[in-house]
C-alpha cells in the first residue's frame, strides 16, 4: 500500500473522532473530524475549539497550512479485535468475517455490518452479534478514561 494510501486510511478512521489539528502558523483547533478532501488534505472539523478556547461550529481548514494532526486516544471500536471476538464467542469460520478497516467496518456473511455506530442486520445472528457488541463496547468504555467528545 502507498503512503499516500495510508494516510487516506489513517484519515478514514479518524471521521467522527476528535482531533487536534496543529497549523503552521502555531495555532490549533480541536474538533471532530467531520470530512477531509484526499487531494487537497482540506479538514472539516464540528464542534471545535481554537487555543484560545474561542468555539465554533464547523471550521474548515486548508490542508496547505496544516502541520500536525494530533489524536489523544485510541478508536473505542477496534474491528480486527471485535472480529476476533466475534469469531471465538460465537464460533464462526474466519471466512465467514470480513474486516474493512479504510472504513471501521465488520461484516459477517455479508449480510450483518458492524461498525462504532452498532449492528445492522436482522435475525437471530444479528441479535447475537448485537449482544457480543454491547459486551465489548462496554468493557472498552470502562476502560477508557472521559469520552470521545
């Protein structure tokens, strides 16, 4: 995979997080990572802050001017973890999992997606898939320290 490519997935899976974005001027914002431009690095941040604590909406930012772009902490939702899980507690094949992590997805025989957001699907495997969900979410909750936003 190119390095280019990397950073395109790195970005992926940092929409909806929160995240600091350092410009070369010196200044920052901390926001969630709404959208990003792949071409031009251009960074859509919601309920952001700037270093002087001012608080705005949505801010835009060019990808020319920008230096750094800080993450705190670690996703809650890591996939090829969940999918491990996924595969011990309910005792299905590895090919039965497939793991996008570009996109911070799960999907189990092509019909159940698991994602941060939760469990799409219907049926007695997409309840069973929603309760290893919660379980896991929950321990990954209780042992982060403050939230995401």
């Amino acid at each position: 995979m190119s390095s280019a490519r990397r950073i395109v997935t790195d970005l992926n899976a940092l929409v909806d997080k929160q995240v600091t974005v350092k410009l070369v001027s010196g200044r920052s914002y901390t926001g969630v990572l709404s959208s990003f431009d792949s071409g031009s690095l251009m960074l859509s941040l919601t309920e952001a802050r700037d270093d002087q604590n001012n608080y705005y909406s949505r801010v835009i930012i060019n990808g020319t001017v920008v230096s750094e772009v800080l993450v705190k902490s670690s996703p809650t939702f890591d996939v090829r973890e969940f999918a491990d899980m996924l595969e011990k507690n309910l005792s299905l094949r590895p090919g039965d999992i497939k793991v996008y992590e570009g996109a911070q997805v799960v999907t189990v025989m092509d019909k159940i997606k698991v994602s941060e957001a939760g469990v799409e699907g219907n049926g007695p495997l997409a309840q069973r898939i929603s309760d290893v969900f919660k379980d896991y979410m929950n321990k990954k909750q209780g042992g982060s320290q403050g939230s995401r936003k």
